[in-house]
C-alpha cells in the first residue's frame, strides 16, 4: 500500500475504532457485547497455543535443568575441594601427633643418656657418597652440625654424620654394610663390633669367643676416642641368633637394631657427650618396670558373725 492521504485516513480510522472496542469491552466486564467472540477466539487459538506451549517448556525446562546443573557442579566441586581440604588438615594433625610422639620418645632417651641433641628431621633417602644406606637431615652447619657427630633417635643409635652443607647433612645408617660401630653388651660387658647387613640385621661379633650370649640380650654402643663419632650407652639392638661357637678367638651373633631403617622421621643429632659414660641406663627407659603386685587383703570372719574392721 503506498502511502497516500486515504491510507494515513484509513489508519487513524481503524487505531481509533480499536480504542472504542477497548473501552467498551473494559467497562462491560462478563456482560460486554465483545465477550462472546472473545471466547470464539479463545476456543479456536486456545489448543494453538497449548501446543505451542507443550513445544516450547521442555526446551524450557532444559534450559534450566542445564543452568541449575551448572549451579550443583559448582556446588559439588566446592564440596569436594573443601572435603579433600578436610581430609588433608586431619591428616597434617595426624603426622603432627606422630612427631610429637617422636620427639618426645627422643627427648626421653636423650636425657636417661645426658645427650645434648639438636632436633632434626629426615628429608630425603638414597645413595650418596658412595654409601648404600643414607639421609639427609634439614639440618647443617649453621645449626652447629659436624662431621662424625652420633645420630639417634627415640628407640636407639640411627648413625653417624659423612658430610655436613650449610643447612643440610648427610648421615649414614648404622645398617649400611660400610658401618661399624663398637658395642658392650649388657649386664656382662662383653665388647665387640657391630656391622649393618643392609636391611634391618646386624652382625656382631664378640671379641671374648668363649663369651656367654644367649637370644634377647641386649647391647649399646661402648663409644669412641673424644665421643666421635660414637657417644657411649646409645641401645644398639636385641641378639636374634647366636652362631656356633667353632674355637674361633671370637664369636658370632646376629643382632635385631631397635631403630626402623625405612621408617625414619624425627631424629636426634648428638651435639653434647654425656658427662659420664651412661653405660646401660638408657636401655632401662626402653623396657618400663613390671607394675608391682597388688596387696590382698584376707578378712577372717568373728564368732557372732561380726566381721572385724580392716586396717
């Protein structure tokens, strides 16, 4: 249609007669002249636009299952990064308690021996310098690290320290197949020198070949010249096996270490010597004392069925 004066006239016309037909119908509520054919309409589109409506929420309700999907995905990740921040804050208490308890098994051995200790911790394992059964401690020489200073931990002698860095040392372990250290047993003092069998073994060998040992005897370091690189008294192992005795000058035997090789944590760096030699004090800390009897009480029944009071 182009635009033209009849046109424009036209559409004045039907806007006009479209706002009469509004109000009419508003001000004629249910009893409108225009109710009718509304209805008409309605009964003819009505099942148009319920199909229209079927078609279209399920892409609806799509669009909002994905959007609420992505809200519980983000929920879910939340929850598993604070779940697993959880887990990992338990776990830290739990390695936490395990050091303390370390430590404070360390702390007991040092003073039943008199060691002054530097408290360190193992940080790395493996082959260094030659030797089969090594660690690294976080601890060097600005913490007043030396070399050929004696290792321990809470159950016994762990090694001695090769090289020393500016904050880290090298320590190798008393069952590297390289290691000697010399030893006393208890109670009968017979000395001799241990040596590592890799592992969890160690091989002493008695210098008294004719020397009383039987399984479950225990041993300490008997120490060395200036306390280097051995202190004194330090638990060494329980025999496990005793060789035959062949009319050697010495003799055999085969010894459990109290220390775990492969399980090592917090350790005790001997800064200090004892004053005096400690002998087998330190193995006393190891084994508590058996609790003493509990005192029975007998009560003996009087004449008249009187029972006297118990002192």
């Amino acid at each position: 249609m182009r635009d033209t004066r009849e046109s424009r006239l036209l559409l004045v016309l039907l806007v006009a007669i479209a706002f009469a037909l509004i109000t009419v119908d508003l001000r004629g509520g249910e009893q409108s002249p225009l109710d009718g054919a509304r209805q008409g309409a309605a009964s003819v589109l009505g099942p148009v636009e319920n199909g229209v409506a079927s078609a279209v929420n399920p892409v609806g309700n799509a669009i909002a299952a994905v959007r609420d999907s992505g809200d519980r995905h983000d929920r879910i990740t939340r929850l598993e990064r604070e779940n697993a921040a959880l887990k990992q804050e338990l776990g830290s208490d739990d390695r936490n308690r395990a050091r303390a308890k370390e430590l404070d098994k360390l702390l007991k051995t040092a003073g039943a021996g008199g060691y002054g200790v530097k408290g360190a911790q193992v940080v790395a394992i493996g082959a260094a310098q030659g030797f089969s059964w090594t660690v690294t401690l976080d601890a060097g020489r600005e913490d007043g690290i030396r070399r050929d200073m004696t290792v321990i931990n809470g159950d016994g002698l762990v090694g001695r320290v090769t090289t020393v860095g500016p904050a880290t040392s090298t320590v190798v372990l008393a069952n590297d197949p390289d290691f000697t250290v010399g030893t006393r047993m208890e109670n009968s003092n017979e000395l001799g020198f241990a040596t590592g069998r890799g592992g969890n073994a160690l091989s002493v060998q008695l210098l008294n070949g004719k020397a009383k040992v039987k399984k479950g005897d225990r041993l300490v370091t008997f120490g060395s010249s200036d306390d280097k690189p051995f202190v004194p008294g330090v638990p060494v192992g329980e025999v496990t096996k005793v060789e035959r005795h062949k009319g050697t000058l010495t003799r055999t035997v085969r010894v459990k270490p109290y220390v775990g090789f492969t399980r090592l944590d917090v350790v005790g760096i001997v800064v200090q010597p004892p004053r005096q030699n400690p002998r087998d004090d330190v193995l006393k800390v190891k084994k508590p004392p058996k609790p003493k009897p509990t005192p029975t009480v007998t009560v003996t029944a009087t004449p008249g069925g009187e029972t006297p009071p118990r002192s």
